[in-house]
C-alpha cells in the first residue's frame, strides 16, 4: 500500500509541475508574447508621444510579465531603432475582432493616432492615451526617420 501512494503522489507532482511550469514560462516572454509585427505607414502616425513619418516600422513589447505595456519601434527603412512607447493594458471579450491596430483622430490638424493594439487571437492588448481635445503638440515628439 505504500508504494501506491508513493506513486499516486509523484504523478500528482508531475501533473502540477506539467501545467505550472508552461503557464509560468509563457508569462515570462515565450513564443509570440513580445507580438512583433511589421507594419507600414502611408501617413504620419502619432503613437503616444512620438509622431512616425510614412515608412515601415517593426513595433514589438519589451521583455518583461505579463503584464507588460511598453512598445519599441524600429526603422525598418532606416534600419535603426526609433524609441520606445508607453501605453496601458486593456482586455476584450472577443479575440476574432480588432486584430491589429485601430487608430483614433485626436485633433483637426494632427495626425491620425493609435488608439489599440491587439494582437490576432489574444484578448489582451495594449491602449494608447491621448489628452483629450486635440492638445497633443506638449507631449508630441516628431520623429525624422530620413535623417541619419
């Protein structure tokens, strides 16, 4: 009887290690967690403070938890790195919708701005937040991708 419940104890183990372990290692940056994504721009986009001209650009979330919420951009035209970005988590119920990016217009002569960043099949994403009434030009860093 006591080798039963030796054995019965140590599958016991090696269920709770076989579902922790992965949970804990996706959490810490596995797989597609930092979401890099390569995307091109044919008109200038404010994300947070930096406005990027038309380009591509290779945007991804920092190392880090789950909880991560900081964005880098790299010049793929440029072949540099451009900066990094600051937003806040944010959920959604339904993973088939809002894949990507979903862009807001925060003022008449400013320009168009990301707003969410889901990532395909995932219902957590990344929020951007603006002042509201189109007072951007304060927090706004113009970035000239050609330079350099």
């Amino acid at each position: 009887m006591g080798s039963a419940k030796r054995i019965l104890i140590a599958v016991s183990i090696m269920f709770v290690v076989s579902v922790i372990v992965p949970s804990v290692a996706f959490c810490q940056g596995s797989d597609d967690s930092s979401w890099p994504v390569r995307t091109t721009f044919s008109v200038p986009v404010q994300i947070g403070s930096m406005v990027l001209a038309p380009g591509t650009y290779d945007l991804q979330l920092t190392q880090g938890t789950w909880a991560r919420n900081v964005v880098a951009i790299y010049s793929v035209d440029q072949k540099r790195w451009i900066g990094m970005v600051m937003g806040i988590n944010d959920s959604r119920q339904d993973t088939s919708k809002m894949s990507g990016f979903t862009f807001e217009r925060i003022g008449s002569d400013a320009p168009v701005a990301l707003e969410y960043w889901f990532y395909e099949d995932w219902n957590r994403g990344v929020k951007f937040v603006y002042p509201e009434g189109g007072s951007v030009a304060a927090m706004t860093k113009s970035v000239d991708v050609a330079s350099k």
